[in-house]
C-alpha cells in the first residue's frame, strides 16, 4: 500500500492485532486514531476498551486486556489524538493492565511512554514493549525546492481533525481501483499505524518541515502519483507551521479541500472563526505556487456526518454549484465522489 521512505518504513513492524483504547474521551474527534483504524484497518483490530467517564465508541466489542489478549491482540494502541498530545494521569494504570496481560503499548502522543515512570516500570517488569510512532527519522534535510517527477495530491483543511485523513485513503483507493499506479503517503500516528510507513509530520523540527515532505514523495515516474495526507491548517493558529511546510515541500499538482460545514470555530480555539473554503482555495494556491506554479484545486470533501443523506446531498450539490468545483463526502461516495476523483486525474 505504501512504498518505503527509509529509516522510519523500516524500523516500523508494529505488534499486530490491536486493542484501541479511548481511555476518557467524550469528544469523538480526539478519538480520531482509534476511529482511523477501526475504519481503514478493521482486520488489525480486536476491539476496544475504555475507563469510567469515556462516552465515545468505535461500534468495536469492548474488552479487557486479558480477553483482548486471549483473542489475538498483541498491543493496545492509544486511541485519542488530544490536543497537545498528552498522557492523562487517569489512563496509566489501564495501560499497566494492559502490560500486565502481555499486550504492547503504542502511542501516537507527543509524550514519550518511557518518560512517565510507572509505565516504563511495568515495561521493565512485564518484558513489553512501549513503541512510540510520532518519532521521526533521523537525518532529515532541509527543503531544497527542487521539482520532482511524479504527480501529488495534498489534502488541505480548514481545521484539524474533519477528514483529510480519510479523503486521501479514499482517492488513494479510488486511483489504485482505476488501475494507477499511487502510493498513500501518511503524515500522521493514525496514518502511519494503517499505511505502516510515513513521517509524522508534527514531530519534525520546524526548519526541516518541508524536507521531510520531500523525502515522503520522492521522484518518481511521471504517471504515478503520491497522494499525501494533509496535517492541520494555514488558517490554524497553532497549528499553522506544520501543514505550510507540508504545502511547500509536498509540491502539490493538485489539493483538494477538506471541511466540516457543520463547525463553525477552530476546534479547541473557540475564539477564533473557521475560514471559507474560498479563502483556503485562494491561499493554498498563493502560497503552493511557491514551489509548483501548476498548483489547482482538484474539488472539495465535505464531511457530512452530521447531516441527514437528503441533506448532505443537497448541501454538496448547492456548493459545488457555487464553487464551479465537484463537492463530495467520500465516506458517501457515488457519482459526486466520482466526480471529484475525475477531477482531480484531469
């Protein structure tokens, strides 16, 4: 599914089946690594567990570590994608179960697991391993700008956490159903647990942000393409650095556009509005140009979880005809999706 793009690819062999844990959650967007997996790797999952105050599901059966492990898991992967990528004192003792019934631990946080100390404790004590995916790999260069062969698609947002994620591995398997030949290219924990390979693009040191994009999608045949999940958002106050180095590195032929048309301010930053997607549109392409002139906008993915079949459908309608682009939710599919895959090989 994803070809190598070295040192990470391969040191990357996840102990699989995994056990997701949602620890406290109550807002499913944090949850976003443990619905990425139930979703696109539902084969690597066993189920679920969770502790008292969690009101967030994956729809997985929901299981202790012992009867997880008795099922065939190996490790119990860390779910919750929170803001700031912490480990909240409340998850610690499930995650020593968790040791305690031969599982590994693997976490998409900031956080390194070995620097709390009960965790690496029980790691010493039980012999499992604690595996941190948000590490880059080492000797990444600064960006150079050069043109590369091959083509690019980047998923650009107007926030985090609306489906960026999910709108790459759905054209990824809508160009590989067409016969082409594309690799995903993950930038994110989630990401990298489904593809096995990636560069977890906010872990990089900011001066080799745009190198590691480079490096994600190197030169290739000119038919191919790589299609690069996108991180965050250049209207994101926080977050901002990382998806512009992910812009100008990537050097996107196309990008599509990723919204949630039921949010209206930046999650976690309530003070601040959600941009249009006009004015993602137009900024995307002032500043990719940078870098690939021959930038355009190849649609927009709307994700329409929130809205009723009849509603979603007249909402994309009503925007791709404002827009004069195809708007689509690919987790709905059809002929718009198909419209918006067309658009983007035009």
């Amino acid at each position: 599914m994803n070809a190598p793009t070295g040192r990470l690819a391969d040191s990357l062999v996840l102990p699989q089946p995994y056990l997701l844990f949602l620890g406290d959650t109550v807002e499913a967007s944090y949850a976003k690594t443990a619905f990425g997996l139930a979703d696109w790797a539902p084969d690597r999952c066993v189920g679920e567990m969770a502790i008292g105050g969690c009101t967030v599901t994956t729809g997985l059966e929901r299981l202790s570590p012992a009867d997880a492990r008795a099922a065939g898991a190996r490790s119990v992967v860390i779910g919750v994608a929170n803001q700031g990528g912490v480990l909240a004192d409340s998850w610690v003792a499930a995650l020593i179960e968790a040791m305690e019934a031969g599982l590994d631990v693997i976490s998409g946080l900031h956080v390194r697991l070995a620097s709390v100390p009960a965790l690496a404790e029980a790691a010493r004590r039980t012999g499992q391993r604690l595996i941190d995916v948000r590490t880059p790999p080492a000797g990444i260069p600064i960006g150079n700008g050069r043109k590369r062969s091959g083509k690019r698609l980047l998923t650009v947002g107007t926030d985090c956490a609306l489906g960026k994620k999910y709108t790459a591995l759905a054209l990824h398997r809508a160009f590989v159903q067409r016969g082409l030949d594309a690799d995903f290219r993950a930038t994110g924990q989630t990401g990298i647990m489904i593809a096995g390979g990636g560069i977890p693009m906010d872990a990089v040191i900011s001066d080799f942000e745009a190198g590691a994009a480079e490096i994600l999608s190197p030169d290739a045949p000119d038919a191919h393409w790589d299609v690069v999940e996108g991180q965050g958002s250049i209207f994101n106050p926080a977050y901002a650095a990382v998806s512009l180095g992910l812009l100008h590195g990537s050097q996107p032929d196309v990008f599509v556009v990723c919204h949630d048309p039921a949010r209206t301010v930046i999650l976690g930053m309530e003070s601040f509005a959600m941009p249009s997607i006009d004015e993602v549109i137009d900024l995307t392409i002032r500043l990719g140009s940078r870098t690939n002139p021959a930038i355009r906008c190849g649609g927009v993915s709307l994700n329409t979880s929130a809205y009723s079949a009849e509603a979603a459908e007249a909402l994309m309608a009503a925007e791709s005809e404002r827009l004069g682009l195809p708007v689509a939710d690919p987790i709905r599919g059809g002929a718009a999706f198909d419209a918006l895959v067309d658009s983007c090989l035009a």
